[in-house]
C-alpha cells in the first residue's frame, strides 16, 4: 500500500494546478497587454489625426492671408473688380480658420496665447487691408504701394506666430509618438513575454500531467494485477475446497464400506448363532422332557432366554447400523456424481412427480396443486430427488385428520428462484426447524419409517446446485419448504472427475 | 453323472481377506452341495503365487472367487493379471465382494470379469445368494487348463 500512499500525490498535484494556474495568469495579462497596445494605438493615432487638422487648418489661414494679400495688391493696381471680388473671398476664409484653431488648440495654453495674438495682428492687418482698399477705390496707387511695407511687417508677424504654432504642434506629435512607441514596446515585450512564459508553464503542467497519468496507468496496472491475483487466489481455494470435499465423500464411501465388512460378519454369525442357539433351545426342550431336574434354573433360563433376548439386540441393532450405513453410502454417493447442468422445465419435473406419486396420494386422498414454474438451467436428477424427498415427506407427515393438500408455488428472484413446498400436515416445532436438515435426527411423533435422512439429503443436494432450502412451520399446522435454486448452474459447482 | 465327475477336480481359489467371509462363504457353499476343494488365499500376493505356480502346475481346472478389498492390493489387479496371462485368462473369475459402485462394477467386466457379485449385508440375502451361487457352480462348464 506504500506506493499508493496519499501525501505525496496530493503534494504534487497542487504543485501541477498551481503551474497551469499560473500559466493561465500569465495568458490573461498578455490578453490585456494586447488591449492595452490596440487602445494605445487608437489613442496615437487620434492625436496624429488632431496634429494633422491643426496643420491643416494653419495652412488654409496662412492660404487664405496670402490670397488677400495678393489680390488686394492686384486690385490696387489694376482696378478690376474681379481681384475685389476675390480680395473679400479669401478675408471671409480667415476667421473661421482663426476660430477652427483655437477650438483645436484649447487643451494648450501656449498655442491659445498665440492664437490671441494672432487675432491682434490679424486685426491690425485687417484694419491696414480697409486703408489700403479704401486708397485703391479712390485710385490712388502710389498711396496704396506706400503702405505696403506696413502690411508686409503685420503679415511677416502673422507668419512667424503660425510658425511657431506648427512646429509645436509637430513638437508635440512626436513627443506623442515617442512614448506611444515606448509604451507599446512595454506592452509588447510583456504580451510576448508572458505568452512564451505562459507556455512554457503549460508545456510543464502537460509534463507532469503526463506523467501523473503514467503513474497512474501504472499504480492502475499495479491493482489489476492484484487483483488477477485476487481471482487466481479464489480459484485456487474453490479448487482445494472443490478438492477437500471429495476427499470428505471419498473418506464417508471407503468408512461406509470399511464398516460394512464387520458388519457382514456379526450379522451372519449371529444369524450362525440363532441357529445354534434353535438347537439348544430344542435341546433344553428335551433335556427338560427326558432328564427334568438335570438343568440348573439358571442355565435353562441363560440358554432359552438371555441368549435369545440378546441375539435379537445384536440383530436389531446390526440393522439398524446396516440402514444408517446406506444412508451415509447415500449421500456421499450423491456428493460424488457429476453434476449436468440442462435446460430443465420445472412444471415439466413437478407435473412428472406428481404422477410417479400418483397412486400414494390417491390413496390418501392428497390434493397437489403446481403453480406457474419457470424454466431453469441445473442438473435434472438433483431436482427431482429434491423434490421428490420434499413430497414423500409431506405424504408421511402428514395429518390423519384432514385431507393433505401439497402447493407447489415459484418467485422469481432475478437470478435465482424461490420455489415453496407447502402442506397442511403436522408441521415441525420450531426448536426442531434446524435439526432436521442434520443426518440421522427427525422431529415429533416417531410413528413412521425412516432414517433421518431425507431432508439431510435434500440440503446436500440444494447446495450442491449452489442454492439452499429453509423451512417456516407451525406446529400441528403444516410446514413450508423454501428451495432457493440458481437459474443458471454456477460452473464452479460442477465437479470435476 | 459325467457332469459332476467333471466338477469334483474343479477347485475354486478363494481369495478374501476376511476369515469371517471366508467361512460365511465356505459355509453356505457347501449347504448348496457343492463339494469342490477350496483353497483360501488372505492377500493378493499369495494369491498370484497361487495362481501362476501352484494350482496351474497340477493342471487342474481352476474358478477364482475373488474379493476385491484386499490389504497388500486391489482385487482389480489381480483381475488385470489374470486376464492378461495367456495360461490363465480362460480362469472363470467371480467378482464377490461389499462394493456396489456402479463404476467398479462396470470396470470389472471390462477386464473381463465373468461374475460380479455383491455381498448382502443382511445375511439372509447374504446366504441365499451364495447358496445361489454354489448352485450356479455345480451346473456351469469350466475350461481345461490346456484348452
């Protein structure tokens, strides 16, 4: 039992969930890592996206400040309407712009500030384009190019704030980007690092689930060898019973025998004996007749009584002996035969009986009645000796004063059946119910023939079948006989030669 | 009668173990008239002596009575002896013995047994059938020795 012991594989086994357990932490974490570097991702590339319409917007304003710049100037020298016309269009583009980026700069105090004093110079240049424009609608050219250096310094102002707001804006996208990329590289080396980890663990819980399972195959392997021996071991033991008990039958048939011999001589020289002692009572008849007197009373009474009387104890009693010899030759003979188990019909069997027993129970004007029976597969000749004994035995036990009824009934118990001899005749008292099934012992009234041994037959050869029999009684009631019978012949049971 | 004359040289070799059976049997032999000489032999080995020396020398016709419980070895093998010597196989062999097993029996003629007999424990049954058979032995042929 040693090497099934408990500790140590309960020890070991939270060793391997622990493994996986952690395996499987290590898994989760590199999942989150991932979201984390998609989310991170995202985030990135919104700013780059923010960066990008700031620029944009900057490059629409700085297009549109030049484009009034330039068509102002071509309107002031030509005069045509149409660089008027575009004049107004490109002033109109400049404050949305102005305001697209402050509302994307609001997050950024510097670009706000730079935003406010764009709007100032915005303003001065847009109050610098009403003078000059005013001069061009008047016609006055050489006023309105004398003014134009002004505007040049308000748009050169313009310029550079733009400037500045665009390499911070750049400035700061890759500042964004450097950390993303720093943080991502993090993510990354912890994502692959804990799924190379966590397969590494799982890589060893596999191992040493392997493992656990070949020591199990093994410890498995262990008790089914065991237990094979377990069955050898049974088998070797119903073997030496099966052999111990015909060694007890061989033992009671050679006693039995051995006894017989004996007996042959005591009975016939007792029987040499009554002859001798005919003689000697017809010699006392004549000695009595011829020489009254010439026998003691003693002698006369040795010769024509004692020895009579004890002849006749010898002979009963060699009898006897010869009769419970046969008996115990009976048994020990039934022990011996070889069983053969057939398909046999109990109806069939009991409906037999019944007719080989018909001119007894007529007689008696017995009523036997055979209930539904089921077919069994057992050793035929066994059967009817047992039943044959149950009936026999309900036949002479039976009470003068009613008529006998045997009832022959079958429960099926799945793999046996019970089947129940019932009568109506004296019953048994119960401190006798287990006495009976004893060789040589018998219950009640002693008014009939017999040896005892019929139902210690019957118990024998119930066994011999692998069933049993028990008996319920009331006395001066009737008995029932319960033969509990194998539907199936257990191999084991069937003797070898 | 020529018959009787015959059965006057016929001896009958008793082999028994028991002195008891061997008197029943000697005794209830001879109120059936028969009056043949009868050697008594206790065991199987004198027995055999018996048989392949002795009696068969005098070239005398021979009926073996035979027991098959004996102390030094089985009646069974004397019978195998018997009937396989080609000087003694003709020897009419009556199995009397206490065993009635059905499978001994049938074993005995197998081997060629001419009689099998059982002894009755009741002595009635017990002298009625030897006396029985004394009857038989005063009626029935036996094979000269060199036949």
């Amino acid at each position: 039992m040693n090497m099934l012991g408990k500790t140590p594989i309960s020890r070991r086994h939270i060793a391997e969930w622990w493994t996986l357990g952690l395996g499987l932490l290590l898994v989760i974490l590199a999942g989150a890592m991932t979201v984390r570097m998609v989310r991170l991702n995202a985030e990135q590339n919104a700013s780059v996206a923010h960066t990008l319409e700031v620029l944009a917007a900057g490059a629409a304003l700085h297009i549109a400040v030049t484009e009034a710049n330039s068509a102002q100037r071509g309107y002031l020298l030509t005069g045509h309407p149409v660089f008027r016309q575009r004049y107004e269009r490109a002033r109109a583009d400049i404050w949305p712009n102005v305001d697209r980026l402050g509302r994307m700069t609001l997050d950024n105090s510097a670009q706000q500030a730079r935003v406010q004093k764009m709007r100032q110079v915005l303003a001065a240049r847009q109050a610098e384009w009403d003078t000059v424009g005013r001069m061009a609608d008047t016609g006055d050219v050489k006023g309105g190019a004398g003014r134009q250096l002004v505007g040049l310094e308000l748009t050169e102002d313009f310029r550079n704030i733009l400037q500045q707001m665009t390499d911070d804006e750049n400035a700061l996208l890759a500042q964004r980007r450097a950390s993303a990329d720093a943080s991502g590289d993090w993510v990354l080396i912890i994502g692959v690092g804990g799924l190379g980890m966590a397969a590494m663990l799982v890589g060893l819980s596999i191992t040493t689930l392997r493992r656990r399972a070949a020591e199990l195959e093994t410890a498995n392997a262990e008790v089914r060898r065991l237990m094979g021996g377990l069955e050898d071991r049974v088998a070797e033991r119903t073997q030496d019973l099966a052999e111990a008990n015909e060694e007890i039958q061989r033992f009671a048939y050679i006693v039995s025998h051995d006894l017989r011999s004996p007996l042959v001589n005591i009975m016939g020289f007792s029987a040499e004996l009554e002859e001798v002692q005919g003689q000697a009572a017809q010699l006392v008849e004549r000695l009595e007749r011829e020489a009254p007197g010439l026998l003691a009373d003693s002698e006369r009474e040795a010769l024509s009584a004692e020895l009579p009387e004890a002849l006749a104890f010898i002979r009963a009693s060699t009898a006897r002996m010869d009769r419970l010899i046969k008996a115990i030759l009976s048994i020990s003979r039934t022990g011996r035969r070889t069983l053969a188990a057939e398909r046999v019909d109990l109806s069939a069997l009991l409906g037999g009986l019944a007719v080989t027993q018909q001119a007894q129970l007529s007689e008696t004007e017995a009523q036997l009645t055979v209930g539904p029976m089921p077919e069994i597969e057992s050793d035929r000749f066994a059967l009817e000796q047992i039943f044959a004994n149950l009936i026999d035995n309900a036949v002479k036990y039976r009470r003068d004063s009613v008529p006998l009824t045997i009832d022959i009934t079958a429960e099926d118990l799945g793999s046996k059946v019970r089947v129940s001899v019932a009568d109506n005749g004296r019953g048994i008292a119960p401190a006798d119910q287990e006495r009976v099934f004893e060789p040589f012992r018998r219950a009640g009234v002693q008014d009939r023939q017999g040896e005892g041994i019929g139902l210690a037959h019957v118990r024998a050869l119930a066994r011999r079948l692998g069933g049993s029999i028990s008996l319920e009684s009331m006395s001066g009631e009737g008995s029932r006989f319960l033969v509990t019978l194998p539907k199936k012949l257990p191999q084991t049971w069937v003797a070898e030669e | 009668m020529p018959d009787s004359k015959n059965h006057r040289h016929v001896t009958i070799l008793m082999i028994e173990d028991d002195m008891g059976h061997a008197r029943l049997i000697e005794k209830n032999i001879r109120r059936a008239g028969v009056c043949n000489e009868i050697v008594h032999v206790a065991d199987g080995t004198s027995a055999m002596e018996k048989l392949s020396s002795g009696l068969a020398a005098d070239e005398c016709p021979l009926l073996v009575l035979l027991d098959l419980n004996l102390p030094d070895m089985s009646g069974v093998t004397i019978l195998e002896r018997l009937k396989a010597d080609a000087r003694l196989r003709r020897i009419p062999v009556i199995v009397l013995t206490t065993t009635d097993d059905a499978r001994e029996i049938q074993r005995c003629y197998d081997l060629g047994a001419n009689v099998y007999i059982t002894k009755p424990v009741d002595y009635d049954q017990f002298a009625t059938a030897i006396r029985q058979l004394g009857l038989f032995l005063s009626v029935m042929q036996v094979p000269e020795p060199n036949a």
